[in-house]
C-alpha cells in the first residue's frame, strides 16, 4: 500500500548549502520531519551543481514523518541574469534596458532548461526564454 501524503513543500535552496536555518527549519519543522536528513541529502545531491545556484526542490512530506524530494533545474531568470552579466534584472523593465542576450545564448539556455519546461520543441521553449528575458527588461538581439 502505498504512503498517505501529508503535503508538499516547495522551496529554492542554493546548491549544496541546505541548512537547518530558515526556510528550510521552519517548513519541514512544521510537518514533523527530520530536518538534518534532508540537509545531507539535499547537499549530496547538489554537491555537483554550481555553488551558489538557487535550485527548486519539492518535498514530499508523508503521515509517517519521511520525506521524498525532487529537485529542478536553476530557474530561467538566473540563467539570463548569468548571460548577460547582471547582478539583478531591469528597475522598470520595458523603459530601461538591463542588458543583451544574443540569439544563441537564447537556445543555450531553453536547451539546459528543456527538462523542466512544459513545451516540446526547442522553439517553443526559446520563446519562453525570450519572454523571460524582456519580461526582465534584457533585450534579446541577433
């Protein structure tokens, strides 16, 4: 029989730096589970991944105090930020331009995110890329 679910927690944690502190202590304190399990094996998983890079992560939380979790990629927006150089996007995205991203580093970026993308073709998910990019006053160019 399978496990009854409690409910799902969805958090952004850098690459191998989960610690017991907030937002990690308090969510999964709430639900009853073991803080420190997750920690290690959330750093475990990550320890590959680029230090520093915000990485989704949806627990699962079950009646019995156990934990799954699966983790995503680094969202589009720190992909673009990391093309173009930037530190943070556009005040006012629309009036004032933050920066450029060419093309290609468009298609870079929907190809590395594809997995976590609901579209099917490269093309599509270079439209979301580019929708992103303007949505954060970077202008996409070439």
């Amino acid at each position: 029989m399978a496990k009854e679910i409690l409910g799902f927690i969805k958090l952004q944690i850098e690459a191998g730096k989960a610690n017991p502190s907030p937002p990690v202590g308090p969510a999964l304190g709430q639900r009853g589970l073991n803080i420190m399990d997750f920690c290690k094996a959330f750093n475990a998983k990550t320890q590959k991944e680029e230090p520093g890079s915000p990485i989704p992560v949806i627990i699962t939380a079950y009646k019995d105090r156990t934990f799954s979790f699966v983790t995503k990629l680094p969202p589009v927006s720190y992909y673009i930020k990391k093309a173009a150089n930037l530190k943070s996007a556009s005040h006012a995205p629309g009036r004032e331009k933050a920066g450029k991203i060419t093309k290609a580093q468009v298609k870079e970026i929907a190809e590395k995110k594809m997995p976590d993308l609901n579209c099917h073709t490269v093309e599509a998910a270079m439209e979301m890329v580019a929708g992103q990019a303007r949505s954060m006053g970077i202008e996409v160019v070439g």
